[in-house]
C-alpha cells in the first residue's frame, strides 16, 4: 500500500523534472529569467528610444529614426535578421528586456555592474561622454564643477545628474522629471540651470532646438553604450560582438555618427572599435 502511494506521488515529480530538463536544454535555465538565444530569429524586436532626437525618435508616420536605429537595423542585419521596432523609454529598458517584450535593447542604455546584475550587455557600440547643455548666454558654467548649486534635471530611469553628485560630490538639487522634452521646457523657461547626460542625447537635443541653447563641451564620466540582452544568451552576444567590429570596419560607425550628429557641434574624435566587456 505504502508503495503504491509513493508511485503516485512520484510521477508528477518525475514529469515536472523532465519538462524543467526539456527547458534547460532549451534556454540554458530551469525557472531562472534567462532567454532563448537571438541567433536564428527571423525577426528581433529591438527596443528604441522614441523621444530623443538624432538617436532614437518616433516620427509623426510611426516610424522610428536615429543613430541607435540604424545601428540596430544594421546588427540585426548581420543576424540575418529584419528589425521590428518598439519605444524603449529610459525607465523601460529593463522591463522590456525581462518580461521578453524586447529581444535586444539599443537605446542610449549606459553599461554598469549595477545593471548587469539583471540583463546582459554586448558592446559597448559607441563611447561618449557626460556633458553639459545650459541656455545660450548662461555664463559661469564651464566644466561639472561649476554644477554646485545649480537645479539640473534627472529623466527617470537615467542616473546621470545623481551621478554628479554621488561621485564627483558636487552640491547640486537633481530635479526628477519624465522626459527630456520636459528637461528642455524647464531648461528653456529657466525652471532649471542645465542638463547633463550623455553628450550624444544633449548634442541631439541641441541641434533639434537650433538655437537658444548650448553644449558647455566638458567631457567627464565615459558612457559605454550597450546592447541590453537577456541573461544566458552567450553565443548571440558573440554574434552582436561580431556585427559591431565589422560596423567600425567597414566604415558604417564612421558614416552613422557623421550623419547624425556631424553639424551638431559635437567633437566625435577618432572612430574605433570599443573595447567589448565580453559575454559570460
């Protein structure tokens, strides 16, 4: 009697540990997040900025257009893959990249250990800088230092202006908003003293106003721009590794970057391959 009710509890046991192995084997993770490799897709959905100009903007049509874009359609490209788009705000990258609404992440999304403890990285596909954007006129404002006392605004889901105060302990007031647009409404009405990102998103931001505001040009804190993965999918981030070093190659980095930001001021310097992190 005893076992027969030990064979009866144990199939169940024995079925789910079967179909946990059938998904080890297939995603590399029994319960644990991790993806299906992007090698192979048809199609990768890759999630974009839709609110910053000259890097990732949703056009009036729906359609998406920047230099993250055309680096995406161009990796993807090089998967043998077509590129279908979706809006990746800064606050959520992560989300779409976990819940698996988004195969690949390109949208201005800064590689740091505090976020690789949940999603992965290949690249980085661009090096840039922390900069400065203030009114035109503004004077005292020459390098990060000059921040002290200063409001400068924080979009969520980015860690820029706290990171100039948390690291390079400048007294500055970080003022929370949703969007860059709103950082540029209060920039320009003088709700705020500056911005400070990425130079790539401040020289966007600036060539779309044409006119009323500057780039200060300081150049503090090197952002290594990324592709956000899933966690687990190491053979797809050696391919992506792979698209990016032919795209400084055979000169696309080169003609992406001149197109895109070539008459917005911004000093580009010598274009090469960025030093990868490695996938693991």
């Amino acid at each position: 009697m005893t076992g027969m009710r030990s064979n009866r509890f144990a199939a169940p046991f024995v079925m789910g540990l079967v179909a946990c192995l059938t998904a080890l084997l297939a995603t590399g993770g029994c319960g644990a997040g991790e993806a299906s490799s992007i090698v192979g897709k048809e199609t990768l959905v890759i999630g974009v900025r839709p609110d910053l100009p000259a890097l990732g903007l949703r056009t009036g049509d729906g359609r998406f257009e920047g230099f993250d874009v055309d680096v995406a359609t161009y990796v993807a490209g090089k998967l043998g893959a077509t590129a279908r788009f979706v809006p990746a705000l800064a606050a959520d990258r992560e989300k779409l990249l976990l819940s698996g609404q988004a195969d690949l992440v390109l949208a201005t999304f800064s590689i740091t250990q505090e976020r690789k403890t949940r999603v992965a990285f290949a690249g980085p596909y661009h090096l840039s800088y922390q900069d400065i954007l203030v009114r035109e006129g503004t004077s005292g404002i020459a390098n990060v230092r000059d921040l002290k006392g200063r409001r400068i605004c924080e979009v969520q889901g980015s860690n820029a202006a706290q990171r100039v105060v948390d690291e390079r302990r400048i007294d500055a007031s970080v003022v929370p908003v949703a969007t860059y647009d709103e950082c540029m409404s209060m920039l320009k009405s003088g709700r705020i003293d500056a911005i400070t990102t990425n130079d790539v998103i401040l020289a966007g931001l600036a060539a779309r106003e044409r006119g009323g505001v500057r780039l200060v040009n300081t150049q503090f804190n090197e952002q290594r721009t990324g592709v956000g993965m899933r966690r687990g999918d190491v053979e797809g981030c050696e391919r992506v590794n792979r698209a990016i070093t032919d795209m400084y190659q055979d000169g696309t980095a080169a003609r992406l970057l001149a197109k895109w930001f070539g008459r917005s001021g911004l000093t580009l310097g010598k274009v090469t391959v960025p030093q990868f992190e490695g996938c693991s």
